[in-house]
C-alpha cells in the first residue's frame, strides 16, 4: 500500500524539486558507527573533560590531579546512569 503511494507520487514527478538534490547527504555520523554509543559518549565525555592517553598527557606535561578527578567522577556518573537502563 505505502509502495503504491510512492509509485504514484513519482510518477507525478513529486520527488522531482526536492531541496538538496543532486546534493552529497549531510554528514550527521559524530561518532563511528562500528562502536556503541556507550563508548562514543565516555570518551567524549573524557575528550572533552581534557583527559587523553598517557603518552600525550606525559608530552604536554599536563597529569593534572584534579582533571583526573572530575574524569573520573563523570565516568561514574555515566556508568550509574548506563546501569540504569540495563
């Protein structure tokens, strides 16, 4: 029934001046789709909060105590509310 629709649409040409065609699709992936969101959204929070890997903190010369310790209280917080929903 909904294919019927289309069809007839189409045929009518009322796909024809759509905005955006002939356009490339909006990129709208922030994160890679081969993770889980859950992922994604700790290292973000991470990212963001100034935390990175040993090596780069030890390169920048930046181990901050207090930056761990708000990275860490986050990465509870996140893990509280993921065991939430589980």
């Amino acid at each position: 029934m909904v294919e019927d629709l289309i069809s007839e649409s189409m045929a009518r040409g009322e796909f024809e001046n759509l905005p955006g065609k002939g356009q490339p699709l909006p990129d709208r992936t922030k994160y890679n789709p081969f993770s889980d969101f859950t992922s994604h959204k700790m290292n973000e929070i991470l990212a963001e909060g100034g935390f990175a890997p040993e090596w780069i903190m030890l390169k920048k010369g930046s181990g901050s105590e207090q930056n761990l310790k708000s990275i860490l209280i986050l990465l509870l917080i996140l893990a509280e509310n993921y065991m939430f929903f589980l």
